[in-house]
C-alpha cells in the first residue's frame, strides 16, 4: 500500500465516524421537526406565510418530504456502518473477503433506494408547489450504482480466487 493509501485509509475512519454523528443529528433533528410540525399552530400557514395560502398541500407534502428524510437517513446509516467495517477489513490486511462483497451489494441498493427517494421528492415537490417541474436529471447517481454492484462482483470475484489458491496450498 501506498503512503496516500493508507494516510487516507488512516483519514477514513474518523471521517466515516463523523459522517455518522452528523447523520445521527439530521435524522434527529428532521423527527423533532416532523413532530413540532404537529403542534405548531395555525401549521403551515404560520411558519410558512402567503406562501402556504398559494400552495394548499404543502405542508402535507412537506411532512412527506421529512418522512422520506428520514427514511434516507436510516440507510444511510446502514450504508456508513457497512462503509466502516469494510475500512476495518481493509486496516486489517483482508479486503477481499465474501462479507465485503455482501456489504458492496447492499450498498448498492441503499444507493438506488436514495435515488428512488429523491425521485419521491421531486415528484412530491412537483405536486405541492411547482406543478409541472421534474427538477434535473443526473446519470451520476444511476452510474454510481452501476459501479458499486461492478465492485461487489470483483470483490466476490476475489473472495472465490482467494480461498480457491488457500485450498490449492
């Protein structure tokens, strides 16, 4: 391994610790705002003003969008806890293991899910307060999944290689 390898190796898991605090927090704080949501008087027209007079469902479709927040945030944090115990397979010198492609395959579709629910989102958004507007697409997401589940076949792929060459010594 190379020194930025592993000076970033060394970097990953405080910052994947980080990512999960931070994560932690927003799920909180998007469940504290969900329910204050409900008793808020005069909801959504007092936080939101005339702007909530234009746009009768929005603050149905803002709760729904909170929702959907913290539906994502859930899989994020499956997806983080997957990311470090894949950095520890790595500190630890046996990356290519079944595991790490399990957890490749389950990212991958913890990624797709959060794509989908951006598409709920959007489609929300669009209903609610700007009909008519999808928002942009982006291949980059949609390719990012390609990857991961690329990933987890070569990391499978490795895994069979490897303990096929330990059975052949």
């Amino acid at each position: 391994m190379n020194r930025t390898s592993s000076h970033a190796l060394a970097v990953a898991r405080p910052v994947i610790r980080g990512l999960t605090l931070i994560n932690l927090i927003y799920a909180v704080g998007l469940a504290a705002l969900l329910v204050w949501s409900f008793f808020i008087q005069g909801w959504p027209d007092r936080p939101l003003g005339p702007f909530a007079s234009t746009h009768p469902q929005i603050g149905n479709g803002l709760r729904a969008i909170v929702v959907i927040g913290i539906v994502g945030a859930l899989i994020v944090h499956a997806v983080l806890r997957r990311l470090l115990a894949m950095v520890d397979t790595v500190r630890d010198g046996d990356p290519f293991i079944h595991e790490n492609a399990q957890r490749l395959t389950t990212i991958a579709w913890s990624v797709l899910a959060l794509e989908v629910l951006r598409l709920f989102v959007t489609a929300i958004a669009s209903a609610v307060w700007e009909p008519g507007r999808l928002g942009g697409f982006s291949f980059a997401p949609w390719l990012a999944v390609l990857l991961l589940f690329v990933l987890s076949g070569v990391f499978a792929h490795g895994a069979r290689m490897r303990a096929d060459l330990e059975g052949t010594v």
